[in-house]
C-alpha cells in the first residue's frame, strides 16, 4: 500500500518513548468493530503530497501520504474498522481485499501506537 | 553502561587531529593555523591520550570517529591512529582536503576500517577551487587524491562549501564526482563562524530564498540525472521538502552523541570550542572524557534543553525532536545561547518563508 513512515526514533528521549510505547501498546488488540477518533493533541498538517502528524509532547512524527490522509480523516469516532477498511478498499478494487484491508489495520494500529489515533469507548469496545 | 550511557550514549567523536592546515580556505569555520610546507608535523598531543580516550569512549557507546582537522593528513602518526582504530571496530570516516594523499596512504586506508574519506572540493576548476581555498595547485592535488581513493574502492564524497561565487559548479562538480565514481556530493551551505563571518559580511553568502530555490532545482532535476551519486543539500529539515524528508538520507547532527576533541586534547562540543573557548569542557590529559560526558554540566544542560528550550522558530518547529536546531555551534557563535534559533531558519520566518505546515503554532 505504500504508506510510509517517518519517525525520530535516533533522538534518545524518543527511544526511550518508543520502548514504552511498545511496552504499553502491545496489550492493544485491534478489532473490527473498534471505533477510532483522532487524538485532539496532535498536530496533523497537510502538505501538497500528503500530510505530518506530530505529537508536541513525545515528539513522535509521522508521515502519511495520501492514502493514509485519507484514512486518518475517516477516523472521526462515528466509524469502526470495518467501515474504513471497507471504504477504502472500494475504491481499490484492483488490490486484492484481504491484503489491503489488512495493509490499513496495520496502518490504524500503527497510529494507534504513535498515539496519533485512539480507541473510542463503547460498550462494545473497550480501551486497554 | 548506565542508564544516562543507554540514553545519550557517545557514539561519535569529531577528533580534530591538527590545529594547522596547508591551505588557507576563506570559509573555514575552525580556522587554523597555516602550514606552508604541507610537510607532516609532530603530534601535539601525545597518542596515547588519544587512544586512552578512545577506549574509555567506547565503553559509553562509542562506534565512530571522525578525523578532521586542520588537514589530518599532515600529522605523522594518522596511519597508525587508524590502524589502531580498525583495530577496536570503531568506524572511521575523514574529512580532509585530499592533497596529501598517496598511494602509500590509501593502501593502508584500504585495509582498514575506513567508511568514507570526504574530499573538499568547492569548485570544478582550478580557477574556482583555489579561489576560496588559497593556495596554487590545490585543485589538481585533490582531484588526484580522490581519483587514488575511488580507484581503491574506498568510499567517497566530495563536500562542497557553497557560496555566492561558485553556484555555477554544483551541476559540474557533481559531473566529476559522477564521472569519477565518486558516492556521494555534499554541498554545505558556508556558516557565519570562523572566518566564514567575513564572506557574511561582505554578503558573499547565499540568501535563504536563493538556497530553497537551489535545492528545490536540485531535488527536482540534478538529481536526477545521476544514478549512482547521492546529492546532499544541507539545510535544515524544516526547509526541506516533503518528498526529501521521506525518501533520501537526511544529514543531522545527533548533536546529543557527539563529543568533539581538538588537537590540544580539549574535549569540546563538537569543533567550535576552537573559537569559542567556553565550549571546552576538559581536556583528555588530565580529564576522564567519561566523566565530562556523564557529568559535565554544559552536556547535561544541553540533554535538558534540547530540544524543548529551543527559542524562536527552532522552538515552534516539528522536527525539533529530530533537527535538534540544526548547527547548535553557530547558534552560539552568533548569539552565546545554544538553545537560539539557527539563522538560516530564522531567516526564512523573517521573510515569510518559513513552511507554515511545518510550525506547532
């Protein structure tokens, strides 16, 4: 799928966040019927081929391009996995679906982990 | 190792061999002595507190050492320096301004653990080269002197100094080091420190609005007409753009893993303490180039401020956790605060043309 990834893991401080952040997100079991919303704390900025998102208190950066602008829009607490995964994989009918749809789990764990995106509570989901 | 070694461990030391050079390059920001001969010179600090401080270095996470200078090629035992790095697994990588080598020299660098042996050359003639370097005959000694390296296969780049008067020999130079086999080209914009301050002054530097429209060209067409050599542009990454962040080697300075030694044995951030004496912490003789790392209070103020304390726009920047604000040197040198704004970036806010996209705020 091509999403790619930017993160300053050479900063010492980030390192240390990042062994934690595995620690602690390791426990995060993504499921289909998860509903995920954009955490209001980061910083999310477009640019002409795609977008930063930036954590101003980890220090945690990514790039997304262009898909994955479009996924991290569609996580606005109102949509669970599945309904993502299923919107995007429409409109990419010549990927097989099992692998994109598998392709943009990882992608939303990913955020998950950077903290760029959060599970919203439900009484089906629950955080960890 | 303790957990401030696992943390901020010293994994490169710039190891500034000589305070002497045999050319006399306008823009240098070290300024060294001039040494007419080119002839080899006593070491002025004995090798064993070099080697000393070398392995206590490696026991906090040392992996690399940088020989620089001055010219690193004028001193005697720079061979055997090497020879006993390779010895330790320590990565060398050089900087030098390739009119001394010999096939003597790169034979030995062949068999040791050199990585990449850069060459200084600012212009692709000799009437550009030695206009900013001084000295007659220096262009063809180092054109001489890379071709020994790459015929070696020993890695190489040719680092170019950037200013107003040799804009016209980016697309050249990079010619010659395609042509050569030559790795990769760094072209460094020249800094306000050392006597990089007089070409400032006489406004012989490039404007950030000429230096974003030289690497978007850069970006966009030089680079791509070359397959093998890599082409550096080294601005900060808050200038860079987008496509550059993502896809191509980004050259920062882990400011937080270097330590740098001059050639009196002085352990200093990097080599600005060749100018800026408050910026020497030690000196290997006599100091534990352990402790000064662990305990030294300038280092420790630096870890607390970087990159949260940074001022102006380094501050409002989202890629201060990874650009650390860019040369933490010449932001002293101009201001006496290390956590000031780095200029070209201040400049490019100053006139608007900073990416808005790229600020917190």
């Amino acid at each position: 799928m091509g999403i790619e990834v930017y993160c300053p893991i050479n900063h010492p401080l980030i390192c240390k966040e990042l062994r934690s952040l595995k620690l602690r997100y390791m426990k995060i079991i993504l499921k289909n019927n998860d509903y995920l919303m954009q955490d209001l704390e980061s910083i999310f900025r477009k640019e002409e081929d795609g977008a930063f998102l930036f954590d101003p208190k980890s220090g945690n950066l990514k790039y997304i391009n262009c898909m994955g602008v479009n996924i991290y829009q569609l996580c606005s607490g109102n949509r669970s996995v599945a309904d993502i995964t299923s919107l995007i994989a429409e409109n990419y009918r010549d990927i097989p679906e099992k692998q994109i749809k598998e392709d943009i789990k990882n992608f939303l764990q990913d955020l998950i982990e950077m903290r760029f995106l959060k599970k919203k509570e439900t009484r089906q989901s629950k955080v960890f | 190792m303790t957990e401030n070694d696992r943390e901020y461990p010293l994994s490169t030391i710039y190891l500034y061999l000589t305070d002497r050079c045999n050319l006399r390059c306008s823009h240098c920001w070290i300024t060294p002595a001039h040494n007419r001969s080119g002839e080899n010179i006593n070491s002025k600090i004995d090798m064993q507190y070099l080697k000393k401080a070398i392995i206590d270095a490696k026991s906090i996470g040392l992996t690399c050492v940088k020989l620089t200078g001055g010219e690193p090629f004028l001193r005697k035992d720079i061979l055997d320096l090497i020879d006993f790095l390779s010895s330790n697994d320590i990565i060398v990588d050089i900087e030098t301004n390739g009119t001394l080598l010999n096939e003597e020299i790169v034979e030995r660098l062949n068999d040791s653990s050199v990585n990449q042996v850069s060459v200084s050359l600012d212009g692709a003639s000799e009437e550009s080269h030695e206009s900013i370097r001084k000295v007659a005959g220096c262009y063809q000694k180092a054109l001489d002197g890379l071709s020994l390296l790459t015929k070696n296969d020993i890695g190489t780049q040719i680092i170019m100094s950037l200013y107003g008067g040799n804009i016209l020999d980016i697309e050249k130079l990079a010619d010659i080091a395609d042509s050569m086999g030559v790795n990769s080209l760094k072209i460094n914009p020249i800094m306000p420190t050392g006597r990089g301050k007089d070409l400032f002054t006489n406004e012989e530097n490039l404007s950030v609005e000429k230096l974003l429209s030289i690497n978007r060209w850069i970006e966009e067409e030089l680079s791509l007409k070359y397959d093998s050599i890599n082409i550096c542009f080294d601005i900060p990454t808050g200038l860079k753009s987008l496509k550059s962040i993502t896809s191509s080697q980004l050259y920062e300075c882990n400011i937080l893993n270097i330590i740098g030694i001059l050639a009196d044995g002085g352990i200093s951030l990097c080599g600005i303490g060749q100018t800026e004496t408050d910026l020497v912490m030690g000196n290997i003789i006599k100091d534990d180039i352990r402790n000064v790392w662990q305990n030294h209070h300038l280092l420790k103020k630096l870890r607390k401020d970087l990159p949260k304390n940074l001022t102006g726009i380094c501050g409002r920047c989202i890629f201060k956790f990874r650009c650390l604000g860019a040369c933490r040197a010449s932001a002293y040198s101009l201001t006496g605060n290390l956590n000031s704004s780095f200029f070209l970036c201040d400049e490019a806010y100053k006139n608007g043309i900073f990416p808005k996209s790229r600020m917190i705020n």
